[in-house]
C-alpha cells in the first residue's frame, strides 16, 4: 500500500473562512449599517453597489438580480423572442446557460468548443444558424473571454444577439484588434453574471446581475427583473416580469468585496503562472492556454489529460494525497436527460465529450499559500513519475 505526503495546511478547493476572515471587520461594518437602515429590499447599498460594479466595469449598466440564471433569463426576455426561436449555446457549459433559454419556450441549438480554451467555436456556432436563430450565448468558461471578435462580427453579419454569460470571467478584459478593450460582459447587447459564494466576486448567498451599455435597455431589465414595474412608478407593470432582486444585504456585503478584487485576481494569477511553470513539461498534461486577446482571471485552472483512465487515476491520487480537485463539466448538454428532446447523438459533439472526460481542475484560490501551491505541483509531478515507471 503506497503512503502519500502530507499537505502542509488542509488544502480547500476554495476557502471563504480564510477570505472572510481577512475582511471582517468591513463585513460586519457593512451588515451593521444595512442593520440600522433596515431596507432590505432595495436599500441604497444596491444602487451603490450597482455604480461601483459599473464604475469598475468601464462605465457599464449594471441592473441587480437575485442570481445568475434569472440573469440569463432576464437577458433573453429583453430580446422579445417567441416561443420556438433558437438560441445557439456552447456544448460544453454548465446547464443553466441552455435552461435559461429553454424554459422560456425558446430552443437551445448546440455548438461545438474549441478544444485549447474551451469556448464556443465561432465556426461551429456560424454553422448552427438557421432562419429560427435569434441570439448566440457566449460563455467566458472558466475565466477568459470566448473569441469576441469573431462572435461579435458573425453577429453583426447575421444581425444577432450576442449575450454573454460571464458568470467566470467577471473582471477580465477583451482587446480587439484596433487595440480597443472592453470589460468582459459588455461587448454583447448583454451580459450577465452570478454572485454564487463560490464566484470570483462572491456574495454570502445568491445574487446576479445584468450588464449593458445601452441605458434604455438597461432600463428594460430593470422592469422585467422588478414584475415589469417601472422604475419611480409603483403598481404600474407595463410588462410580464420576473420577482428576481439582489437583496440589500447582500449587495453592502458585494461592494466590500468588490475594492478586494483586483487583489484577488492578480492572487489567482499568481498561483496559475506557478502551475503553469511547474506542471508544462509533464508529459500527458495540458495546461490552461490562453486565449488570444483575453485576460484570464482563474475561475479555475482546469488541466487537460490525455485520457479518461489517467485523468481518474490523477483525480484519486490527489484526493489520497488530501488535494481537492473538482471536475467542470463531466456530462455535455447533449447528454442530459433533461435535454434528450433536442436529438442530438453520442458523437455529434466530440470535442465537448473529449473535454468532459478529461478535465481536472485544481484548487487556485487567492488564500492559498505558497507552501500549498508547491505541495500541490509536487503530488502532480510524482504522480507522473509513477505513473511513468
């Protein structure tokens, strides 16, 4: 029976305990005062929280919600689509981002991924149109951009939408190729993103919001996040909306996350730049590539295997070696059963099928030490040592 090293500290795939600790002081500050005004709905530490979120966006529209798939609803309904439009979606992607649309009575065509970054293929998605196609979603898995370029041009052509699901990537940057940069979330008609606790930018429970830079339809969104209400116009619902609002508390917790975040990204950065020089050279192991024109703000740092038994074999290890590790995504869209109406096969989306049978993400978290890292890049590595002897 092989013995296994020992962490220096136990190592969580991610640890708010430590994060919240750093700033509890300004949490508790912010709870306090949320507490004294007691206006839990729609309290003044949502629109603050709103502008600072745009301010740091490069001067977006930011509308809250309660979570990030409401936002992607939201997104699709300020579309006026009808029932039985298409909305291509990556294949490769977690559930919400095709629920949003199929729920709605709209149809979620599926599109192949590239196989290095991971994101929507702009070829595969130009080959899914058909006359019903209404939209494209975007998603920035993972922590970088999909190729914005080419899928904002290909929706200009073909006079789509482009929304984009930005649940990952919130704070990376796209920069085209007249050297222009946006805020990811904000080149499409809209974009969107979720405050689950385990995000970048987490909140202490749920939340989302929508992103725009057009103020009429940022306006829009408001109402159909608020039962279609105009905003200063109360019992007036000019439209069919949804209940879906960022609760006060949760926002005044956001906007003291938010000033740490830049921190924390470039923390994230640091630990893949660390991964990367330690884990390229291992033979049968991918690390992330970067797409070209994105920032990458690690949501995670996923690791490609070059087969199924050996990601498996890596995944136990580690777990023996007390190193957590999660797989993102391990079933493609096609093969939920909830989706099985679309009729799609085994086989039609190979690169995604690839993918979920050979992703491994690693722990890469800001309050990891240095220690960690190490001990973390040195399981991996005697993994492939043993695995080559």
């Amino acid at each position: 029976m092989p013995t296994f090293p020992k962490p220096p500290s136990p190592i969580q795939m991610l640890d708010l305990a430590v994060q919240h600790a750093y700033i509890q002081p300004e949490l508790d500050e912010a709870l306090r005062r949320v507490f004294d005004e007691s206006a839990f709905i729609q309290g003044p530490d949502v629109a603050d929280f709103a502008g600072e979120l745009g301010q740091y966006l490069g001067g977006a529209q930011v509308v809250p919600c309660a979570n990030g798939t409401d936002a992607l609803q939201l997104a699709l309904m300020s579309l006026h689509l009808q029932p039985g439009d298409e909305v291509i979606v990556p294949a490769f992607t977690y559930v919400a981002t095709a629920e949003a649309a199929a729920v709605l009575g709209l149809r979620p065509v599926l599109a192949e991924v590239l196989p290095h970054t991971f994101t929507l293929d702009p070829a595969a998605a130009e080959a899914a149109i058909t006359p019903r196609t209404r939209a494209i979603m975007a998603v920035h898995l993972y922590g970088q951009c999909a190729d914005l370029t080419a899928l904002r041009q290909l929706c200009q052509r073909r006079k789509l939408a482009l929304i984009e699901d930005n649940a990952q990537a919130l704070g990376a940057v796209w920069t085209f190729p007249d050297g222009t940069a946006q805020a990811a979330g904000t080149v499409g008609e809209v974009g969107t993103t979720s405050f689950f606790p385990s995000k970048n930018l987490g909140a202490l429970g749920d939340g989302g919001a929508l992103l725009t830079r057009d103020p009429a339809r940022a306006e829009l969104l408001y109402e159909l996040a608020n039962h279609g209400q105009a905003r200063g116009r109360k019992y007036v619902h000019q439209r069919l909306g949804l209940n879906s609002r960022l609760d006060t508390l949760q926002a005044a917790l956001l906007r003291v996350k938010l000033r740490h975040l830049d921190a924390w990204t470039d923390r994230r950065q640091a630990v893949a730049a660390y991964y990367d020089e330690a884990l390229r050279s291992l033979p049968g192991i991918r690390v992330p590539v970067r797409q070209p024109g994105s920032t990458h703000v690690f949501h995670q740092y996923t690791i490609t295997l070059d087969q199924q038994a050996r990601r498996d074999d890596l995944q136990n290890y580690l777990k023996a070696c007390g190193v957590p590790t999660m797989i993102y995504y391990p079933r493609p869209l096609h093969q939920q059963p909830a989706y099985e109406y679309l009729g799609y096969r085994e086989g039609q989306f190979s690169v995604a099928e690839t993918l979920c049978r050979t992703v491994l993400s690693l722990p890469v978290h800001p309050e990891l030490s240095e220690a960690q890292v190490a001990y973390v890049t040195k399981c991996v590595r005697e993994w492939t040592e043993n695995a080559a002897g």
